[in-house]
C-alpha cells in the first residue's frame, strides 16, 4: 500500500565555493600572532638583504673605476658558504632553539653591518682619489661574513613559518610568505638608488644594521607553537643525520629532481643581477637610477606571477610551468644580453622575474 506522506525533495547541494588564496593567506595572517611576528622579520630580513647586495655591487664598482670582475665577484662571493655550510645548516636547526638561533645570527650582522657603515663613512668617496680607511677588498670580508649568516639562517627562517601555523593553514602562510621576496625586490633596489643618487653610499648600511636590529626586537615575543620534536633520538650525531638527510634526497627521485631544476636559477638566473652595474654603466650608458630600475624590474615580474597563480593558478601541471619557467627565464636571459635599450632591457628582466 502506498504511502500518502508527503515526499521530502532532496537537499540541492551549492556548489562548492572557490577558496580565494589571497584571502586565506590574510586570515591566517590574523589568527597567528606569531605567524605575523615571522612574516614582518621575513619581510625586514630580506628587504635588508636586497639593499646590501644591490648597494655592495655599485659600492665596489665605484672603488674600482668599473672593474667587471671584482664587480661581479663581490655578490658571488656571498653565494659559496652555501657550497660548504649549506647541508649542515638544516641539521643545526633541527637541534637547537631556531628563534634564538636567528636572533643571534642577525645580531652578528648587524654588528657586522655597523662596522662596515663606519669605514664606508669614515671614507671621502666623492674625491678623485679616495680618502679614508675604506679597501677594495672590505667589502669581500664583508659579504663574506654575510653569505656565511645567510646561509645558516635561511632554512631555519623558513622553517619558523611552519612552526608557528597549523597544518591546514599551512599553505596560505607559505603562499604569503612567498610574496615576500618579490616583493621586497622591488622595494629596496629602489629605496638603495634613491639614496645612494641623493646622500651617497654613506647611509644604505647603516640602514641594513637598523634592520638587523628589528628583526631581532620582532623575534623577542615569538613562540613556536606547531615546531615537533626531531626524530631519530637524542644520541644522534650530527653527521648521521645529514647523512640520513642525503639518503632520503637520493632515494627520493622527485626531491632529487627539484633540487637540480633550483640549481638553474641559481647558476644561470641570479648572476644577470650581480653585474647589473657594469651593464647598466659600460652598454646603456645610464646611472646608478636606471640600475636600481632594473634591479626592480625582476621583482615587478616575481610579484607579477604570484598574483597570477594566486587568482588563476597554473593552468598546466607544475612540473610542465616549472620546465616552462625554466625555459622561458633562459631565453629571457639571451634577449637581455642582447639589448642596449633602458626599456627592452627592463621588459626582458621583468619577463626574467615572472619566469
């Protein structure tokens, strides 16, 4: 016998609602007050970062009357630490209390910046000949001491992001994180040639050290509550967890992978930058403005692709955006050293940063 009830209709289901990243990432930027505290260090450290390496490469080529090599070199230099330091400063992170590990790097910059700033103001640089206690080689010594810093400190302030958020909130935090590198690459390049164009050299690293000082007050209050603790036991050495490191890496294919596609950018991409000065002055003709334009310019492009992946996404399979990145930031590179126009030389490191 059938029923008289009434039949209920089914639920209609909405459609799911498209989660924006941006937003996300500005949510979780207000729920994790330590999150924030790590972000806004990031942003300092980074942006203090990109004001040294673009004011040490015009510093050197002023002391030198435009030397390509010692040019070039000075901002290579900082890259080599990595070579030897670079494994074992994950391991060391791993092991000790990561926030006051970057406090007291930092701090070391910035006296390290501080003792710089003095020989470079204690120098007449605008005399035909220089005048003061400030050598070719200072800044050697000095972007040494920073590449060695920089190289301690980078995995571990990566790391910090994800001990200071859930895991589910992770990839917002990372993706706002992320923003802070193209960022930032457009800001100080800028900031570093106003100020070099209207004061000279004598302020760009006493700023750098003020900056050094901040991260290191933003730090005081941190806490890192999502860190777990290392596994393996307390009894292990240091060596046998890097070595455990690179036969995780080894057995890995698709670590291993992404690691030798990073090794290209690195080798092929950031060197373009190092001698920007020697390109700007010896095949555009054009000053110490154009340069930090320039420098901008690769920013303008990383910022670029970020908003475009943030709102549209990749479009493609990652490894296939990533090859095609790779690819397109290589034939950007061959365009670039082709040009001896200010604005094809900008659109070409614009085409460099987004690729």
């Amino acid at each position: 016998m059938a029923s008289n009830a009434p039949r209920q209709a089914a639920p209609v289901e909405s459609p799911p609602r498209r989660r924006v990243a941006g937003l996300d990432a500005i949510s979780t930027a207000r729920l994790y007050k330590d999150f924030r505290y790590i972000w806004a260090g990031n942003f300092v450290a980074i942006g203090a970062q990109w004001l040294q390496l673009f004011t040490i490469g015009w510093l050197v080529h002023h002391l030198t009357d435009g030397n390509a090599l010692l040019t070039g070199s000075v901002v290579g230099i900082r890259t080599l630490p990595v070579l030897i330091i670079g494994p074992w400063a994950g391991v060391l992170g791993d092991r000790v209390d990561r926030r006051k590990l970057v406090m007291v790097t930092q701090s070391v910059m910035a006296v390290a910046a501080i003792g710089f700033a003095v020989l470079v103001i204690l120098t007449d640089l605008e005399a035909e000949e220089l005048t003061g206690p400030l050598q070719w080689w200072h800044p050697f010594i000095y972007m040494t001491i920073a590449g060695i810093a920089h190289t301690i400190i980078q995995p571990v302030r990566q790391a910090m992001v994800a001990n200071t958020v859930p895991r589910n909130a992770l990839a917002s935090a990372l993706s706002l994180n992320g923003m802070v590198y193209p960022s930032t690459r457009i800001i100080s390049p800028a900031i570093g040639a106003l100020l070099v164009a209207s004061l000279g050299f004598k302020w760009n690293f006493l700023i750098e050290a003020i900056l050094y000082i901040v991260i290191v007050l933003l730090l005081i209050p941190v806490k890192l509550p999502y860190r777990t603790e290392r596994r393996g036991g307390a009894g292990g050495s240091a060596f046998s967890s890097l070595v455990s490191g690179l036969r995780y890496v080894k057995n890995e294919k698709r670590i291993l992978q992404l690691i030798v596609m990073s090794l290209i950018p690195n080798l092929l991409f950031q060197p373009v930058i190092f001698f920007l000065p020697v390109f700007t002055v010896d095949v555009l003709g054009r000053e110490i403005g154009a340069g930090g334009a320039l420098a901008s310019a690769v920013g303008i492009g990383g910022v670029a692709a970020a908003i475009f992946i943030a709102g549209i996404g990749y479009l493609m399979r990652k490894g296939v955006a990533v090859f095609l990145g790779l690819i397109g930031g290589c034939a950007f590179i061959l365009l670039f050293s082709l040009s001896d126009w200010l604005w094809v030389s900008f659109a070409m490191l614009t085409g460099l940063g987004f690729s």
